[in-house]
C-alpha cells in the first residue's frame, strides 16, 4: 500500500507519494517563504554558530569570488545586515568552532587558490579578527573541524581536489595548527565529515570523492592517525556528505548529495565501518550540499539537500527505520550550494539556511511547523512496587513525572529519581522521546509499621518540552489499602 506524506509551503499542501514502510507515515513539515539576505560575491558554502554570545545561531558564508566571510547576526526580526571580513582569495567552504580555546567561536575558511585555512578570531559580540592563514592540502574544498587527536583541542581536516587526499591539521589550541598530514583516497574530494563509523570512541573519517562516485572511509586508530581508507560506492558526483543515525540502531548512517544523479544517496552503517549498498532518493537538480535534522519535530532526523541548477532546497522526512519519504522542493535562490539546518528561532524546531552562489545572498525558511505532542503517562503496581511510564506522540526533548504516595507507604527506592520524604514525592526526569517511544521508572515503596488507611498513590506530569496537548492523560493513580501494615495496591 502506498501513503502519501504532505509537505507544507508557505501554506500551500504538496502530496508525495511514499513507498511502503514498517513504520508510520512522518508528520508534515511547514516552512514559510524563503527570506533572502545579500552576502559577499558567490556564497559558495554556510555555517552557523553563535558569535555574538546571545544564544542565537548566526549565519556566516564562505564567498567564494570576493574572498570574504560575510556574518549575518540573527536578529528578532531576522538577521543583520552582512559584515563581510577579507578571508583569502578563494573562499570554499566555511566553518564556526572555537580554536582559540578562548571560550569564543572563531570562523574558519579554506582558501582553494593559496592552499590555506583561513583562521578569524571571534571577538565574541559577532565581530571577527584578521584572518591568520595555515597550510592545508592542495585546493582544499569542503572541510570539517573536531578533535580527531584526542587531546581536547579542534582540528581541521581538509578535503582536497588538487590531490586524492585529506590533510589533517592538529589545532594547537591557541588558533595555530601544525603542518598537514595527508591520508590518500580514492580521489578528488569535495566533502568530509568526522564521525564514530566503527562503533570504537575513535573519530573516523568519511570523505565525498567527487571524481570516482565513492565515498572514502578512514577508520581512526587514535592519536590523529587512521587506517588507510576502504570505498563504499555513492552516486554520480558525490559534492557532500553528512552523517547520522537515520534508522535509530545507534549505528552511524552517511548521506551524499549526488550532483550528476540528482540524487540523495543513504549508506546505512553496520557499526563496523562498513556501509550498506546505497539507496538513492530522486532530489532537484545538481545537488551540492545535504544538511540533516529534525525538521517536523517528530524526533526523527530529515534531509535538507541544497539543488544548484534548480536553486531550490529538497526536503526528504525521515520515517524512522532509515528510508525517506518523497522529496518536496522549497524555492531557496539561484546557485543554492551550502546548506545548514539548525533552530534559528528558538521555537524547537530546525530551520533552513542556503548559500545562493548565482544570487549572492543567503536564503532562510523559518520553520512555521507547529508541534503538537501529547505525552501520556501510566502507573502500574506489583505489590508496592510501582512502574512509572511515558508513552510519546510526538517527539520530546525532555519531561518530568512526579509520583505521590499516602502517609502509610515510606521510604521509596528511586534510581535515577529526586526522593522527598518529607512531600512524600519522588520527582523523575525523562530525556529525550521520539514519537511512539515509552520511558520507563521504577519506584519501590515500604509499609509503615501497622499502619492501616486507604489512599492514592498519583503519577503527574508536572512538565515538557513541547508542552503537552492533553491534559486529559497527564495523571494516573492506583488505589492502595493498607491493614495493620500489610499493603495491597
């Protein structure tokens, strides 16, 4: 049987007709019309990070023509107008993370025409220093920053078209970093990205070989070093890659956009290193970058994939189990090349940001998707032991119950629980639920000595993030008698 799954655009309902699947269609998702802001020439790629120290994320773009990073701080209407900072000659891709150890967010950019990273000190109001450059691979394009040494401080690792390698940059922890260490792959490389892909605590590396059709995984052995790589097929002209637990097995996925298919590709991780054949999902045309997060606030993570010759953003929900529904296609901006997907407005849910390379400018879709999640608590008691439940439709970020018990019942035993005896509650924290999950406390109660009564022992929510729609469900009680101090619940 085939389902259809309805994206909304500034209003308007788009069907797309999905595939079956063992799990439940996804929820919709709801973006306004994109906001175009102006940026330095040719917003090659984005990022995001609070530069400014107000708990927002602002908008940060590698220009790629004028040499420049232009910052757009996010305003409550918005964003600022761009300040555009000299960053290079070239600009290919950008990144937000603080190297300087200063506590600061600093702003990185490779610089594919002097074979450098770009290091500008964040000032810490949204301003930035003067660039500080350090050699990287030849033509560096995409890059990814993390610690892949160890030892606290981010580094940078390059993916480069002037060769078939990633060069490793050890941050030293003060804004410098030390001369690259080069990794061959299988080719020319757009995109990289630091992720656990062998189930170990070691960063590994997977890399977008553009000119090969593959993806480049590089398993880390600690200390910075890595295995030589190992090829797992991806489509035609992978420009990006992005990872993930797309199907919740706690096992890393990859995503590549596919620029010659004009597909999203899905590797699904085995834990080991290793990586399913792909499945492929038809998005717009020339696909340059993928951005994945929860864009329908049901818990699960989605693709954005930026589509450069159709200057749109493909939006493909995650159903859960690892396949996507059908694409819908937002209208971004001509050339749309970067994209990123966090939560600009503090509402919960992800938005979008795309680079516009043709249209120099940056476009964000607010996301307007309203959460609607009920969370429904139960109560069960074998003898005085009680177990707690809280089943989720919809996703949450975080809950908390409170049980009360009647004076005859004392001294509870709650792992993972807040006792006061003196209320006579015992107050649990739930972390994060997706849609459909249930979390689960066990609370053991004693009977006072010849105590004798009749009372309630009550399960309240008492909070949630998303608020609740239902207050109907939020309460569960179970009846205890007590006689001469022996209880039946």
């Amino acid at each position: 049987m085939r389902r259809a799954v309805v994206l909304l655009v500034s209003g308007i309902a788009v069907s797309a007709v999905v595939g079956p699947s063992a799990s439940a269609a996804p929820p919709p998702a709801r973006f306004a019309g994109a906001v175009d802001h102006p940026t330095g020439s040719n917003p090659f790629r984005v990022a995001l990070g609070d530069l400014d120290g107000d708990g927002d994320l602002d908008t940060v773009t590698a220009d790629a023509s004028a040499g420049t990073v232009s910052v757009l701080v996010t305003t409550g209407s918005g964003a600022a107008p761009a300040v555009s900072y000299p960053a290079g000659r070239s600009l290919s891709d950008v990144a937000v993370a603080d190297v300087t150890g200063d506590g600061r967010p600093d702003v990185l950019a490779t610089d594919n025409v002097a074979g450098v990273v770009a290091v500008l000190r964040g000032n810490g109001d949204g301003t930035l220093g003067a660039p500080r450059g350090f050699a990287s691979g030849p033509i560096p394009q995409g890059m990814a920053v993390g610690d892949v040494t160890g030892d606290g401080r981010a580094d940078v690792v390059t993916a480069n078209v002037g060769a078939p390698t990633v060069s490793v940059m050890a941050g030293r922890g003060d804004g410098a970093f030390a001369a690259p260490v080069h990794h061959a792959v299988a080719g020319t490389s757009f995109g990289v990205v630091i992720a656990r892909l062998d189930g170990d605590q070691v960063p590994d590396l997977a890399v977008a070989n553009v000119g090969v059709n593959s993806v480049s995984v590089l398993r880390g052995v600690g200390g910075g070093g890595f295995a030589p790589h190992t090829v797992v097929a991806a489509g035609a002209q992978p420009f990006a890659v992005a990872a993930a637990d797309l199907d919740a097995d706690g096992r890393t996925d990859l995503v590549t956009a596919d620029a010659a298919g004009a597909t999203a590709s899905v590797l699904r991780g085995r834990g080991d290193g290793t990586f399913a054949a792909r499945v492929a999902y038809p998005v717009g045309q020339s696909p340059r970058g993928v951005a994945v997060a929860d864009l329908n606030g049901d818990g699960r993570p989605d693709l954005a994939v930026a589509n450069a010759v159709s200057g749109s953003v493909s939006v493909l929900l995650g159903v859960g189990d690892g396949t996507l529904a059908a694409r819908s296609d937002l209208p971004a901006g001509p050339g749309a090349q970067g994209v990123r997907a966090a939560d600009l407005t503090g509402d919960g849910v992800a938005d979008i940001v795309a680079a516009n390379s043709f249209g120099n400018h940056v476009s964000i879709l607010r996301n307007t998707t309203e959460i609607r999640a009920d969370l429904r608590v139960g109560l069960t008691a074998s003898g005085v032991t009680f177990t707690l439940s809280a089943t989720a439709d919809g996703a949450f970020t975080a809950a908390r119950l409170r049980l009360t018990y009647p004076s005859f019942l004392r001294s509870p035993v709650a792992p993972d629980c807040v006792v006061d005896t003196r209320a006579r509650t015992v107050t649990c924290d739930i972390g994060a639920l997706t849609s459909g999950a249930t979390a689960t406390r066990t609370v053991r109660l004693s009977a006072a000595f010849l105590a004798s009564g009749t009372g309630d022992v009550v399960l309240t929510r008492v909070s949630s993030t998303p608020g609740d729609v239902n207050p109907a469900n939020d309460t569960a009680a179970v009846t205890c008698r007590a006689v001469l101090g022996g209880v039946s619940c």
